[in-house]
C-alpha cells in the first residue's frame, strides 16, 4: 500500500504528541485574528498543551463564523 507522506504511518501516540506540541502556537495565532480573539480572549494560548485543555475553548458556532 502506498502512503502520500510517511506520517500517515505514524504510531498513534506519536501523532498526537507531534500535534499537541503545535497547539499552543496554533491557538496564539487564532487569538490574534480578526474575530477569533474576541472569543479567545480569556484564553492562555501556552497553557492549550493537550487534548483536554484543547476541550476547554470555546466554539465559535457556523452561525457567528461569517461575523467573525
């Protein structure tokens, strides 16, 4: 079977610790767009560093996406 990139292959523990690890940064960049800061405000971007504190965001709804 043939694979577009090698990590598709990777262990599930693996994928997720790669992952996890650009959390923080992804969620810093998203406070600083337009919209998205609003809703992220009372966030701390370097404390979004696993999949439960990554639960804890708020969602902005598809209905408040095009205001955002």
């Amino acid at each position: 079977m043939s694979f577009f990139d090698e990590r598709e292959t990777r262990d599930v523990a693996e994928r997720e610790a790669s992952l996890t690890e650009c959390l923080a940064d992804l969620v810093a960049r998203a406070k600083a767009l337009p919209g998205y800061g609003e809703s992220l405000a009372g966030v701390a971007a370097e404390e979004i560093t696993s999949r439960e504190a990554l639960a804890t965001l708020p969602v902005l709804r598809k209905a408040k996406l095009g205001a955002a």
